[in-house]
C-alpha cells in the first residue's frame, strides 16, 4: 500500500492495530504485538501515544516482543532498544511493564541459546503474534536478519553486517564503538505471525523495496521471504515506492 507520505501512512497502520486491540478486548483476550526499532516506527508509535491520550485506547490487554536488541548492551544504554521503546511509546500509555519484552543484551553468551528458546516459547505459549510491525534494512534484514539468513531460522545472537554497522555507527558516534552483534527473533518466527506489516519511508529504501517485492525470493534478501506469507503488507510511502 502506498501512501502520500509516512504521517498519513502511519496514522493507517495505528489505526489498524487500535482496531486490532479493540476487537481484542471485546473477546477478552490479549493483543499480542511485535514491535521493532529504528526511525521507521517512530511515527507509529507517536500516533498510537496519541491515540491513547486522545481517544483513550487503552493497552492493558496488549503483550508485546521486540524483534531485536544489540548485544552486549546495558537497557538503561542511551542506544538500548529497551530505552528506544520506553522513550518512544511504553512510557506513555497504559501497557503493563511486565507484559514489555525486549530481548536482554545484558547476558553472558553461555546462556543467550536458552534465553532465545525461553522468547520463543513465550510467544508460543501465548499463541503466537497477532500483529508484527516491521522496519527494513538497507540490505532487506528484517530485525537483525542479515543478508543469508535461512528462512527457519531461530531466534539467536548474530553477526551484524558491516552496511547495518556503518548505518548504526552514528548512533555510537563511530565504526569502532558499535556493537558487532545482536539477539534477533528469527526468520521462522516471524513467519509464523497471523499479520505482518513491513513500514519504509524515502528513496533510499527504493531499490531494497524493489528487490523484496518484485524479486526472487531468496535469503540474501530477507525481507523477499514475506512474499510467502498469506497475510503480510509493505506500507510504503512514495520515495520508497518509486521504483515498483
Ligand atoms: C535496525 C533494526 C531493524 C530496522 C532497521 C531499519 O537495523 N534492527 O529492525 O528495521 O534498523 O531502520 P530504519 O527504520 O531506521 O531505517
């Protein structure tokens, strides 16, 4: 779907998931949402803040799973995803911190396998993510799916690619200081949601927009995985849909 621009564009998407929580609670039941990072959602999240303020959406049914976290990382880290998620959406509404997951950057690497397992069977236990919001990266990772990531693949720590280290490096003020791995979700699980909506604003997300949905599908561009799935949307506005 391509929108005028990313405002309009991110009003639509907030208004289906305000929806989504609604028809939740009526059938009393949780609304469980993937969440991701980056500037993509940011838009998102205010309309939601907004949505909750002004129209009094209440997020007391709502269970939510971060995609991703940088590892190692500190949560209270000023480029931590969990402080990224508080800052931006889970400070301002009614959510119960319990019910916030981010994966953990602060373990030791002996216990990041079991951890993993342990978030999967979490959201497995709930019946799975209703509605995952996603962003893309300048290679078509999604979360921190890179480029050759298998399509069953597991929730793991991984590798980053060198173009989503020069991309964070600003955040980090510099190469050098930027992590050099990551705990993602996996591709699998990702599969798996009953809704996904994919968000990319601007140009320069044109050419990976172009591969993901009108190439082949194939792991070197993770986010092509998504034309297999039966309920899955690419919410764009014009820049990022310029070359369809
Ligand atoms: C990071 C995140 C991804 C996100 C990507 C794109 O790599 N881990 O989940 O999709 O950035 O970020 P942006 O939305 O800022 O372009």
């Amino acid at each position: 779907t391509v929108y005028e621009n990313s405002a309009i564009a991110s009003k639509s998407v907030a208004r289906e998931i305000a929806d989504l929580i609604k028809k939740k609670q009526a059938q009393k039941q949780p609304c469980i949402l993937g969440l991701a990072t980056g500037s993509s959602p940011k838009g998102l999240y205010a309309e939601l803040v907004r949505l909750h303020k002004e129209e009094g959406v209440s997020f007391n049914n709502v269970i939510t799973f971060n995609l991703d976290e940088y590892y190692p990382m500190q949560a209270d880290s000023i480029n931590s995803y969990v402080r990224f998620m508080n800052e931006q959406l889970f400070n301002y509404i009614d959510i119960l911190p319990e019910n916030c997951h981010v994966p953990d950057g602060t373990l030791t690497k002996e216990r990041i396998s079991d951890y993993c397992s342990q978030y999967e069977a979490k959201i497995e236990a709930l019946g799975g993510i209703d509605l995952q919001i996603l962003g893309i990266g300048g290679n078509g990772h999604i979360g921190f799916n890179e480029s050759g990531s298998l399509q069953n693949s597991k929730t793991r720590l991984v590798a980053l690619d060198h173009i989503t280290r020069v991309a964070a490096s600003g955040d980090f003020s510099g190469l050098s200081n930027t992590p050099r791995t990551a705990i993602t979700l996996g591709v699998k699980k990702i599969m798996e949601v009953k809704r996904v909506i994919l968000m990319a604003w601007g140009e320069g997300k044109s050419n990976i927009i172009k591969a993901s949905v009108e190439g082949t599908v194939t792991n070197l561009v993770p986010a092509s995985f998504l034309q297999e799935h039966n309920n899955a949307t690419f919410v764009l506005d014009q820049g990022a849909a310029s070359k369809l």
